[in-house]
C-alpha cells in the first residue's frame, strides 16, 4: 500500500471522517447480519429446515420406493392364503 502524502490538516481530517464512516457502516452490517443469523436460529426454524430436507429428499425418490416395495406386495398378496 502506497503512502499518501497529505499537503494539509484539512485532507487529513477528511480521510479520517471517510475512515470513520466506513468503520460506522461495518459495523452495522456485522450487526444485521447478527441479527439476521439470530433469527433464523430458532428451534422452528431448524425444525422446518430439517423437515423441507428430507420431504425434498423421499419426494425425488418416491418412485424408486415404491419400485422397491411394490414387488412385495404383489408377492404377499399372490402367497398369502385364502380366507386369512
């Protein structure tokens, strides 16, 4: 970083206040995003997440499952004895 050659005190006073804001600005996105964080981390929150993970989950493999289980259901149905 290159150093920057002030030729008076008001160009110093200038950066400084520049500096000053943007510390200002940083400091409230750190707390938004805080904030933001805060709450998405509630037990509701988590609980849903969880839940929309595996619907999203055994909805994309819903035909596989029943590929899987409908042959032994066909099977008990075929082996299964009359009148139980």
């Amino acid at each position: 970083m290159e150093r920057k050659k002030y030729s008076s005190y008001a160009e110093i006073e200038r950066d400084l206040e520049i500096l000053k804001l943007e510390k200002e600005i940083n400091y409230q996105k750190l707390v938004l995003s805080f904030q933001k964080t805060k709450e998405s981390i509630t037990p509701q929150n988590i609980v849903n997440g969880f839940i929309s993970s595996y619907t999203d989950y055994f909805s994309n493999s819903y035909v596989k499952i029943i590929q899987t289980i409908l042959p032994y259901v066909i099977g008990w149905f075929i082996n299964r004895k009359r009148g139980d």
